[in-house]
C-alpha cells in the first residue's frame, strides 16, 4: 500500500511554497527538488550523526542530480560564528551560485544555520529544508527565521529567509532516539496549547500511540501543527504580531538554554515544555485562567514522560533574579518591555506586554524551590 502525502502551502506571494509530509520523501527527493534547478546539482549542509544515517539515502533519492555535502558537528554548539563561517566559505568554494539550491538535511540547528548561510551567500540563494527532527519537522523548518546563536542569547543574529520547499519525511523519526523525539513533541503540545483546544484534546488521547511509533498519529501531529504554523506565518511573516504567538513558552525556554549553556542538560524542546508549564502558571497566578488549565498541560506532559518543573533539569540553575535578567536579553523585548505569551484557556494564548517582574520573579522563585 502507498503511503500518503500531504501537502501543506504557506502562502506568501512570491514566496510561497510547499511543505511536504509522509514518509518516504528522501527516497524521491529528487523528483521533488528537480522542479526549483536551473542545474542538475546541489549543495547539501548536514551533521555527522544525519549524515551517518540519511546522507547516502538522500544522494540515492536525488538520483542523477549531482551532490556535494558537509557534514558539521552535531549540538547546538555548531550554531555560532565558527561553524556558520566555515559552511558560508565551503557554499563559496563549491562555487554555488546565486540561481542554485542548498539543501538542510538535519534538525533545527543545521536548518537555521544553512538558511543563514544561504540568505547571505550572495545576498540570497535559494535553499530546501529537508528536516530529519520532530521539532525542525513541525516548527523550525517553516516560516523562514535563520540564524545563530550568540555569547549573548540564542537566535540573536539571523535573517528571514523563506526556504523554496519542505520535505518533511515522517519515516525518519523512526531514527529519534526516544529523548529527542519527546524533545519535538514538546513544540507539538505548544501548537494546541496556543491556539487549538481541539488538537490539545487530540494529544491527550494519542500521544502515547505517537510516541510508540503510529505512523498515521505521527503524520497527522506532523500536519496540523505545520498549518497552524503556516496559517500564523502567512498573516505575520515577520513577527510584528501575531506570530509571536508561536513563542509560547520560549522566553522562559531561551534563559534556561542559556543558564545550562546550550547543553545536553536541557533541549530546546525540553525547555518549550518547561516554559509551556510556566506560562500557564503564570497566566493562572494574573487570574487570567483557571487552575484547571495548568494542572492539566502538566499532566500530559508527566504523562508522556518529559520534563516539566525546574528540578527536573540537571545541575544547578541561577537565581530568580538571574534567570529574569537572562530573559531580559530576548529577542522578544520590545521598548525594554518583556513580551510574554500568556494564555486565557487551553488553546487561547495571547501577547502581553505588561506582566509585572516581581510577579514573574516569584513563579521562578517558587518553581527553583520545588513549590
């Protein structure tokens, strides 16, 4: 039997393009990619680990289209200036040219990366995400933000720069170690949390089923959240809104990633989670929602095994005070001004500017204590 495909548009004028999800799609890669060449060749940006599993599949897939591929270190730690200048020198001396295709074959880091890198090469060549994560697969593959991270905060430097196609194989999260794949799920939850009761209540009845390995759960999550991101993307290219929305949970998530160094100790779909149960704690402690509405997000989330308070990441943390200087840093500070993605309801959330600091220094307080 053929598995199907689906196709979800984000439509941006001039922009627009497909994001493709199913399995199977590395092995016919090139039927879906020879449409955008100008010439049979493209300059794939990947990591050890991807490449070890999927590259040789990838160059299969391709067929008679010619690749070339680096392979960067795998971690987070690869999002800075060192290896994003040796990917834009590579891109240049394969001789990539302005009318020619990079490929992103790998999960959120090598995604944002080798956009950025493609956004500058040559004031902007086009380039494919081929995202081999749940989290890269759902979220950091669409919508077109690029970039790195900084000494100072994640994702301080970066352009937006829509990608020409998505091809979002779900066969290959069978690769996923388990951690990494609950990683992902964590911006999976987000999607219902902020602005879909309905897929939350989906969630609640087969995450399990998804996290074991149902292909159909699995494309289904895949998909809905793709839309839901799209849909956001379309009316909000570039954050001067609504797509703020899709921060859910990051601002609490960015100063935790910083606090633990971009590490292992914590993923960034770990620290969505984490900053998922905050918000809504939040929202609940400003009389915003009801108690009901954090009790059960962090229940599905101890339901399907992830992270969701403070201790539940290793080592120390800073201090209250700290962690709200961290948050201070954001990209999302706007006029000096935390922005904070509150929520009124499960599937409700919405931009707030005015959360008094005080307030948000007595959640960290309580959630470093363990109350």
């Amino acid at each position: 039997m053929t598995e199907t495909t689906d196709t979800v548009r984000v439509d941006l004028g001039p922009r627009s393009y497909d994001v493709r999800i199913g399995a199977g799609l590395i092995a016919r890669a090139g039927e879906e990619v020879a449409p955008l060449l100008r010439r049979r060749r493209v300059a794939v940006l990947t990591d050890t680990t991807v490449a070890g599993l999927h590259l040789e599949a990838l160059r299969a897939g391709l067929g008679g289209i010619e690749t070339v591929a680096l392979a960067l270190p795998p971690g987070e730690a690869t999002k800075g200036w060192a290896e994003f200048s040796r990917a834009v020198d590579w891109l240049l001396e394969q001789k990539v040219e302005r009318r020619d295709v990079v490929v992103a074959l790998g999960g959120g880091v090598i995604g944002d990366l080798a956009g950025f890198a493609a956004a500058v090469l040559r004031r902007g060549v086009r380039f494919v995400q081929i995202p081999t994560t749940l989290l890269a697969q759902v979220d950091s593959s669409v919508g077109g933000k690029t970039g790195i991270n900084s000494v100072h905060g994640k994702n301080l430097i970066g352009a937006f720069h829509q990608p020409s196609l998505v091809l979002a194989d779900t066969s290959v999260l069978e690769t996923l170690p388990a951690r990494d794949f609950l990683s992902g799920y964590g911006e999976v939850v987000k999607y219902g949390l902020l602005g879909d009761a309905r897929f939350f209540d989906w969630l609640e009845a087969n995450g399990p089923s998804l996290a074991a390995g149902d292909r159909a759960a699995r494309q289904h999550a895949v998909r809905r959240s793709v839309e839901m991101k799209a849909r956001i993307v379309e009316r909000d290219e570039t954050e001067e809104g609504e797509r703020a929305l899709l921060n859910l949970g990051h601002t609490f998530c960015h100063a935790l990633e910083t606090a633990t160094g971009y590490s292992g100790r914590l993923l960034h779909g770990e620290g969505v989670a984490v900053g998922c149960a905050l918000a809504f704690e939040l929202s609940q402690r400003l009389g915003l929602c009801s108690q009901e509405a954090p009790s059960r997000v962090r229940a599905h989330l101890r339901a399907m095994g992830m992270k969701v308070d403070l201790a539940d990441i290793p080592g120390e943390l800073p201090g209250a005070e700290a962690l709200m200087a961290l948050m201070a840093q954001d990209k999302k500070v706007m006029d000096g001004r935390l922005r904070f993605i509150l929520a009124r309801a499960i599937g409700e959330a919405f931009v707030a500017t005015d959360v008094p600091g005080e307030v948000v220094v007595r959640l960290l307080g309580d959630a470093l204590a363990g109350r």
